[in-house]
C-alpha cells in the first residue's frame, strides 16, 4: 500500500515500521542488531516489517562479515526517506501542526 494523496502511508504507519523509518532516518545505517534492541522485538518480527517496508523499496539492506559473523545493516532509500518524510508531514496535518 502506498501513500494517499495527503503523504499518509499506510506501509510506514505501522507502529514498529514507523519506529524503524524513525530510527534509520535519525542514524542513517544501522545493524539489523542494533534496531532490533532498539525496539525491543524479536529477531522474527523485526524482519518481518523489514521485509514489508524492503518490498516497498523503503529500506535496503548491506550484507558485510565483521567479526567472523554475517552482519546485516538496513537503511532508508532515497525513496524511503521521501515516503517517511511526507508520512511525517501528514501526520503533522492530522494533529494540526
């Protein structure tokens, strides 16, 4: 589901993508580890709204080994941050600021 005509997304508004889009916004790249503590969620649940906001071309994700270990770190995409930003305007609109 994409966004309506005001920026409201529907895709991003979900409490834990949101939270995600938030996070990435502010850090640029993080470890899938790392926003996962962040959120306090499971590794099963993060993944799975990471594969809904990736579908939706709003995160990408970096596969690198660093200390021996397979690490996985997400970030916005160009259209990710344009979709979370007008999310972010939209809701602003609703409240009336």
């Amino acid at each position: 589901m994409r966004a309506d005509e005001g920026g409201f997304d529907a895709t991003i508004h979900a409490p834990n993508r949101l939270r995600i889009c938030a996070l990435l916004d502010t850090a640029g790249e993080a470890e899938f580890a790392v926003v996962q503590r962040q959120l306090d969620v499971s590794a099963s649940v993060l993944s799975k709204h990471v594969t809904v906001l990736m579908e939706a071309g709003y995160v990408a994700q970096r596969k690198a080994v660093r200390d021996t270990r397979q690490r996985v770190w997400l970030s916005l995409t160009r259209e990710g941050r344009q979709a979370y930003g007008a999310h972010r305007a939209a809701l602003r609109a609703i409240v009336g600021e």
